[in-house]
C-alpha cells in the first residue's frame, strides 16, 4: 500500500507539474525585470520582449506605415517567436519573425538584426493588396505562409495595446523595472540611445550631453513616442530616468510620478546612469 501511496503522489505531481508548464504558453514568464505596458489594456513583457516591440513599432513609423501595420507586426512577432530574437527556428528560420533565408528573406545575419527584420515585413505587408481591411491574422499570414493561419489572431488584443502605447497615444504607458548593474553607463549610453534613436526612428535633432539625451518633442504624441521607446530601452541601454510633460519615469522606482518642476512638453529628457 506504501508503494501504490508513493507511485499515486508521484502521478498527481507530473501531472501538477505538467499542468503548471503548458498554463503559460502564451507569453515567456517575464524575469524579476519586467515592463508593465498599459493602454485600454495591460500587457507585461520583460525587458527584451520590450526592448524589440519598441523597435518593431519605430520602425513602421520611419517607413511611415499607418498605425494597423504595426498592430500585426507585433502580432506577428508574439506569435512567431514571442517578441525574442531567436537564433533559429523551424527548418532555417531566424529571429523575431522567424523569416527563412532560403525563401528570400535575407541571410542568417541580417535576418538577426530586429531592424531589418521588421522592415522587411512592412515591406512584405505593404504588398498585400487590401491588408487594411483584413483581419490581422489573415494580414500576417499573407506575408507570413504559415501552417497555422489562425495563430496570429491571438495576439490581437495584446498587439493593440502595445501599438497605441509605444506610438504616444497614451501617457505614461509604459513603466520598466530595472534593477542591478546598468548595462551601459556615461558616454557609451548616450552614444548608444543616440545611435538607437536615429536608427529606429529616422532622422533625428536629439542633443547629446554627458548624462543624456534631449529630444525635441513636436507634439505630446511625439513626445510620448519617444520617452516610451526611451523606457523600453532602459535596461539595455543603462537609462536612469525620463522625463516629459511634468511626469517623470526612474530606474529606481519603475514608474512614472508627477514632479512639481515639470516641462511644458516641447522635449524628452533621458538621463542615463553615470560612470562610477
């Protein structure tokens, strides 16, 4: 009877175990750093997951693509490879949209590169006679050929979210917690966010100082845009604070807070953390 007793305790735990594994399919469990995204919604990812949504959605709006682009992007993105830029996949797929090199996509390398990976599915989108007005699972899977057409229809609701927050059409919307040694620090981090900047979003009028950046900021939509890609890149890009439109995002605290001092929304402060 011990035996049965111990044989039955061992079959309830796989199955524990296994019920626990498969219940959070949808999204990687964020690590102990996690950004919290919310716009008439709420979504959260960890910091690399945000760092490549940021991206996915500056780049749509350098090639000047209308907003429901990047809501399948990033559809797209969650579906093949949870916003994470895999080194490889199903046959010869590569990164954040597991694009095959053997199908004309590009080779291994530029494949890897998020940027060019997102502009070579806009490109591909763009294509698509009437994407408009399609479902976003039947516009991914036009670029995509999947053998899962309905997959993508999923991730509407979360792609929504982090569309309208990362494109300044919502405030405060995206609040990263960033905790241990910054990964970059003084002028390397500047450099780096400069360089960032300019190349997700385009040309760029930001001014570097020793502790950050300034950028101007042509609207409140702007402004938004770019303290809310500035956040998303906090931890890989050693971001200490951000601030715009009298609201004030820090490292330390993980989220945005009235300051009593603000500024009247004409420019995006970032400081990044100093060298020690």
């Amino acid at each position: 009877m011990a035996a049965v007793g111990l044989m039955l305790v061992a079959v309830i735990g796989l199955v524990v175990g296994k019920h626990d594994w498969t219940s959070d399919l949808s999204l990687p469990r964020p690590h102990s750093r996690a950004c919290t995204v919310q716009a008439d919604g709420e979504v959260t990812l960890n910091p690399e997951q945000m760092a490549h949504a940021a991206t996915i959605a500056a780049i749509g709006m350098q090639r000047n693509m209308p907003e429901r682009a990047v809501v399948v992007a990033l559809a797209t993105a969650l579906q093949e490879s949870k916003l994470e830029n895999l080194a490889g996949g199903d046959r010869d797929s590569v990164g954040l949209f597991q694009q095959r090199p053997s199908q004309g996509w590009g080779t291994p390398e530029q494949i890897g590169d998020p940027r060019y990976a997102a502009n070579k599915f806009y490109a591909a989108l763009k294509k698509v006679r009437g994407w408009e007005k399609m479902r976003v699972t039947d516009a991914a899977q036009r670029v995509q050929r999947s053998a899962f057409p309905e997959a993508y229809q999923k991730w509407a609701d979360e792609s929504t979210v982090l569309t309208k927050a990362l494109l300044g059409n919502a405030t405060g919307a995206v609040a990263c917690t960033v905790d241990g040694e910054p990964a970059m620090r003084g002028a390397a981090a500047t450099e780096a966010l400069g360089n960032g900047l300019r190349l997700d979003w385009g040309r760029m009028e930001a001014s570097a100082q020793v502790t950050g950046l300034t950028v101007p900021a042509a609207s409140p939509q702007a402004g938004w845009r770019y303290a809310h890609w500035l956040v998303s890149h906090a931890t890989d890009h050693g971001v200490k604070r951000v601030r715009f439109a009298g609201l004030e995002w820090t490292a330390d605290e993980g989220d945005w807070a009235r300051i009593a001092q603000g500024d009247q929304g004409e420019q995006v402060v970032a400081e990044v953390f100093a060298e020690p």
